[in-house]
C-alpha cells in the first residue's frame, strides 16, 4: 500500500504553513500638490504637510509658472517636478501616473486647505478601507469660499448625486486621499478644474468605499491669487458632467433626446393629421415629412441608447477588473 503522503496527503509531521505575510508596518505616504504660479502660498503648504505628515513625501508639480513656484517648492523641502501641458487634469494625470505610494494625499497648492486634518483622512481610509477620503470644507470666511462658488457647487453637486448617487456633499473640494487602487486604476481623462468632478463619478460609477470628513477652509495668504474664473470653470464642470452622463449613462440619455424628439415630432404632425381626416388631403407635406424624420431619429437615438448601454456596460465591468487587479491596502496602526 502506497504511503498517504504518496497518495497526496499532507503529512501531520510538516512544520505548518504560513498563512501569509504579515502586514507592513506603515504606509508610503506622498502628497501630492499641483501647483501654477503659486510662490507666495507654496512654501506655507510643503511646511504644513511636512509638519503634519513627516513620513511622507511631498511632491510639487508645477504647471508652467511664471513665478518662483519651483524655487520657493525646493526650498520648502518638496520634490518638485513639472508638467507641460496647461491644466489641473494633465497635472493630476501626470502626478497618480510618475508617484508610487500607498496613499495619495491630493491638495491645492494655495494654503487655503488644513494640513493638520491629513493624518485623521489618512487613518479613516486605512481603518475602513476605503478608496477616497473627501475633505468637505468648513468656513465662515466670505472671501474663501465665496456666495458664487458655494451656489455653483451645491447645483453641481446635487446634479451628480441625483443621477450618479447620493453619497457626496462636496464634489468639487480639491482636498482628497486616495488608496493606491483608486489612484493607479482611474483614467484621469478630465484636462481642467473638472478633474474633481471625475474623480466623483469614477468613485460612484464603481460603487468605491468612500466617505468624507470636514475640514477648515481658510482664505488665501494675502498676495496670492485665485485662478478660478466662476462663469467659465463652472460651464466647463457643467460641460463635464453632461458628457459624463452621455458616456457613463448612455440609455437615460438617448432615451430623453428620443422622448424630445417624439413629442416634437407629434406637436408638429398634430394638425396634419387633424386635416388629412377632415379632407383625406395633406396640404402640408413639408411638416409631415419633417414629422416622419423627426420620429425616424427618435428610434435612432433610442437604438443608439441601447447598444450604447451595453458598451458602457462592458467598459464598466473592464474598470473594475482593472481596480481589482491591484491589492487592497493592509497596513497595521498604530494605537489612537
């Protein structure tokens, strides 16, 4: 008789097998600070972080400055890199791609953010395994947050948790921390400000944990200057989730244009056909056939929606295969 241990049985007598690897003890931290024109507020920005977060890099990159950005970064402490093409979105593209880390803590480089509330986000993200820790700003101050932004962020927000989920009260905050997963799977398509608002929806869309956590919002040092214009930013971010929807919600989209269209189409076709059963006559042929039309692209936008609804689907599920292939985070902490 063969031996069990022949026949594929474990033996009792092997030393037994580790489960795996224990955890690491602690994460790689970077912050990461897309920066333009922004020497006066710089240097208070790399200090705080470095205060706050010690363990961690700090990474500064600069937009085409016309400033000292790049020298008062450096002098401050930060690694500072820069990236050619104009705006936020190529920026953050270029930082989640070049930086390896564990957690990414995301700023604005305009102290107008509270480092000191970094290591709380940080620890709720490890602690809850999470994949973004919103930071929603906190103010009294007029100048920092003003009537115009606040108005123009409730609005967006609330379009995007109406049609994408309601689990985020400030969508446009620029004060976020992310899991290595979230930052090395998201697209970063976005080019300007809308960056923020893709990142919410790519979070929703994949149904992510994610929380938030309030922190104070403060006004900028005196001698720098705001690089948001409300009208124009705000057309853009509007501009965004509209082409977010269509991409991301293809059959509620087409299906609204082609209700449009239909009720149009009948509008029109109404008193022609009220005519053609008093006389059997169609007088009007140029609107009956702007009617016909206008119902045949109902059905095409329909269509549309429908294979559309299945792409989407499919690039749905290759996102998340992509998010999946990346090992979640499994850090021991430190006691509270």
């Amino acid at each position: 008789m063969r031996r069990l241990e022949e026949m594929g049985a474990p033996r009792t007598d092997a030393p037994a097998e580790p489960w795996g690897e224990p955890p690491p003890a602690a994460p790689r931290i970077a912050v990461l600070v897309p920066c333009y024109n922004e020497e006066v507020a710089i240097p208070r920005v790399v200090a705080a972080f470095r205060s706050a977060l010690p363990e961690a890099t700090v990474y500064v990159y600069d937009n085409n400055s016309r400033d000292r950005t790049r020298d008062a970064a450096a002098a401050a402490g930060a690694v500072v890199r820069r990236e050619g093409l104009q705006g936020k979105g190529h920026v953050v593209r270029r930082m989640l791609a070049d930086v390896e880390a564990d957690v990414y803590v995301l700023v604005d480089g305009d102290d107008t953010y509270d480092a000191a509330d970094a290591p709380a986000m940080i620890r709720l993200l490890l602690e809850d395994r999470l994949d973004m820790v919103t930071g929603v700003r906190v103010t009294d101050a007029i100048a920092a947050y003003r009537p115009g932004h606040r108005f123009g962020n409730a609005v967006l927000t609330g379009v995007v948790r109406h049609i994408f989920g309601d689990r985020i009260t400030d969508m446009l905050s620029g004060y976020r921390v992310f899991s290595r997963r979230f930052a090395k799977s998201f697209p970063a398509l976005a080019e300007g400000f809308e960056t923020e608002t893709e990142f919410t929806v790519h979070a929703l869309e994949l149904r992510l944990p994610v929380a938030e956590l309030r922190t104070r919002y403060r006004e900028r040092p005196p001698g720098s200057q705001s690089k948001l214009n409300t009208w124009r930013d705000g057309f853009r971010i509007l501009r965004a989730i509209a082409l977010l929807v269509r991409r991301e919600r293809p059959l509620p989209f087409f299906a609204t244009l082609a209700t449009l269209l239909l009720a149009l189409a009948f509008g029109l076709a109404l008193p022609v056909i009220e005519t053609w059963f008093a006389t059997g006559l169609v007088p009007r042929l140029p609107t009956a056939v702007l009617s016909t039309g206008l119902v045949l692209l109902s059905f095409l936008s329909l269509a549309c929606g429908l294979i559309l609804d299945t792409v989407t689907r499919g690039r749905l599920e290759a996102k998340r295969i992509a998010y999946l292939a990346i090992p979640a985070p499994d850090f021991r902490l430190p006691p509270r």
